[in-house]
C-alpha cells in the first residue's frame, strides 16, 4: 500500500509540475496567433474580383449574349435562359468559386447581381487549392 | 413556384445528371444535349402522377450511369488482358 501511496503522490507531483507550465503556455498569446496565421493568410475577396470573375464564367456560355451581359442583368428576361441554363450558370459559378450552393438558394439566384451578393456573403474558400482538389476529385471518382 | 417540392426535385435531378454527363466515355453520345431534350420534352407535364413517371425514369438513367461509370475501371482491364476465362493457356485442352 504504502509503494501504491507513493505511486500516486509522485503521479499527483509530476501532473501539478506539468500544469504549471501549461498555463503558462497558454497565457502566450503570440504561439496562438502564429497557427492562426497560417490559415488566416488567404486575402478575402473584393466585390470587383468576383463581379468580373461571375461575369467571365457567364461569357463562357454559348447560349449568353455578351452584348447583354451586365450584373444587373436576369437570366431569365435578359439573357434568355430557362431554368435548367440557370441550374448550369448556378453549377459553373459553384466550381468557379469552389463552394456549394444549396438547391434552395440556388433557386433564389435569378440575376447576376444575386449571384454576386451570394458570393460575398459566403465566407470564402481558399482559391486555387480548392478548385484543384475539386478538379481531382472529379477525375478520380 | 419557388415553393414547389417537385420543382426542387427535378432541378437537383438535373444537375446531378449534368455533373454525371461530363464525364461520359463517349463524347460523340452527347450525353448532356439528349438528357436536355429529354427534360425539355416534358416540360409541359401538369399531371403529378406523369411527372414522377419522368422523375423515375430520371433517376433510373442516373443510377444506371453510375453503375457505368463503377465498371468503366474493370471493363478497361478486361478490354487491356483479354476475357481469362476463355485464355486457352491455363487450362490444358481434354
């Protein structure tokens, strides 16, 4: 009994010695904010950036008018598209921005503007990895 | 019309199988351009009982792609080797 109370003091020693130094650890701020750093680095996306890049992912479609395009531009009334163009306007901007929308709001989305506005309120997804790894795992499947 | 389920359905139907269609071995089948006809030809539906018809029929061309799609690896490594089934040089002719 007396080795198994010894045991358990040297345990409760080591364990209180241990604590010590992790709060402490803890309490510096600058080892936190150094792992942020690493994934915080990607620069947010500005409105411009993803008007023009909505706008280029539309001109790739044949059935799109350029002449027609702008951002406040339906699909519906100004660029003739039905909904089933819409569901691949939607599909295209999905993988331009590598984020999913969902099939609800995805619907909602009728205008380029809204499809912007979406975007911006999306917290943004790191660009080119992403979209590459979204590449690939198209290829493999 | 932002309300309707079923229009929910068909949309999420129709994007699945575009995703699908990319990817289809055969270019020169058009997989995308016939399934868009296909939609489109039934575009006018009102009756329920029809249009979960085309929904079913929908779902079944998925699945069945899907399955495509699955033996597509072992369909090239029989298509590679030759069907050994039939290889006249494991089993010694009776």
């Amino acid at each position: 009994m007396s080795f198994l109370r010894a045991a358990l003091q040297t345990s409760l020693r080591s364990s209180r010695v241990l604590a010590t130094p992790r709060i402490s650890y803890s309490l510096r701020p600058q080892a936190i904010s150094f792992q942020r750093a690493t994934f915080a680095s990607q620069p947010a996306l500005t409105k411009d950036d993803i008007q023009s890049r909505v706008l280029d992912v539309l001109k790739s479609f044949e059935k799109v008018d350029a002449s027609k395009l702008s951002p406040s531009a339906s699909f519906a009334g100004d660029l003739g598209l039905d909904s089933l163009d819409a569901v691949e306007v939607v599909m295209a901007v999905e993988e331009e921005f590598a984020i999913e929308i969902p099939d609800a709001e995805a619907d909602e989305i009728q205008t380029v503007q809204q499809a912007i506005d979406y975007i911006a309120k999306t917290p943004a997804a790191p660009r080119r990895l992403l979209k590459v790894a979204f590449r690939l795992s198209r290829l493999l499947i | 019309m932002a309300q309707n389920p079923m229009r929910h359905r068909v949309l999420a139907l129709y994007k699945e199988l575009h995703r699908l269609g990319r990817d289809y071995p055969d270019p020169s089948y058009d997989f995308n351009g016939r399934m868009r006809k296909m939609f489109e030809k039934n575009r006018n539906l009102t009756d329920p009982e029809q249009i979960e018809k085309a929904y079913n029929l929908g779902q079944y061309i998925k699945n069945e792609t899907l399955a495509l799609y699955s033996l597509r690896k072992y369909r090239h490594l029989k298509r590679m080797y030759g069907d050994s089934s039939r290889s006249s040089t494991d089993d010694p002719p009776s």
